[in-house]
C-alpha cells in the first residue's frame, strides 16, 4: 500500500512538473498591417502548439515607432487584438517615448486600444522581456 502511495504521488509530481510556461516577446516596430498580421498569427500559433500539449504560454507583443500605429483606434488590425486582449494569456505593451512623440507631433492626445499596457521605452521592454526568459521574434 505505502509503495502505491508513493508510486501515485511521484506520477502526480511528474505530471505537474511536466506542464511548461512558454514565454514569447513579439517586436513591432513596422506600420505595416501585413507584418503585424503575420505577428499576430505567429503568437496564436505558438500558443495553439504549446496549450495542445497541456502547456501554457505568455505572449508580449511590443509596439514601438511606427509600429505603434497598430495600437491606435485607427489600427486596420483593431478587431483582431482587441479579441486577443481578453485573453490573459497576452499582452500588448506601448512604448511610451513613441506615444509622447506622436502626441507633441499631433498636438493632442492619441487614443490607444483598450487591453494596451504602457511601458517607458519599447526597446527597454523587450530587453527585460528577454533576461526575464521570453523567446524573440521580430516578423
């Protein structure tokens, strides 16, 4: 019996430590939605690999320059991030120099997508992103 118990709790141990987190941190940085659907595809296709093995995943998408175009409620992609963004398992982070620079340029304030987090510096994001363990990917 205490040889079963056992038994059972080291399969239950290696059950749990079998399930993974997978981290990706995607880099926009392009206005273009041709990229930035490729981006998107990506990110569901990595989660869609991962989960179909019982493992979970975090994606970070990271909009910076020009690519910060995407996360404004003018984006031609607005449909499918807003859908991802009720979903935990993404993020979608904005660099905050560029929406300062958008802003001065356009003498008001830029509207960005709900589900969007802010971050000081897109660049710097994806660095820590990276030392945090997240994998790269720049479409």
């Amino acid at each position: 019996m205490k040889k079963t118990v056992i038994a059972l709790g080291l399969s239950l141990l290696a059950g749990i430590a079998s399930a993974a987190e997978h981290k990706l941190a995607i880099q926009v940085s392009d206005n273009d939605p041709q990229k930035m659907n490729i981006a998107l595809n990506n990110a569901q296709n990595v989660q869609k690999h991962y989960e179909a093995q019982g493992d979970s995943v975090k994606v970070e998408i990271v909009a910076y320059g020009p690519g910060l175009q995407m996360y404004t409620m003018k984006s031609p992609v607005k449909d499918r991030i807003d859908a991802l963004s009720l979903d935990e398992s993404y993020t979608f982070a904005a660099c905050g120099n560029t929406l300062a620079k958008m802003e001065k340029k356009a003498g008001k304030t830029v509207a960005l997508l709900d589900g969007t987090t802010m971050t000081s510096s897109g660049v710097v994001r994806l660095m820590e992103l990276q030392a945090q363990g997240y994998a790269y990917v720049r479409p």
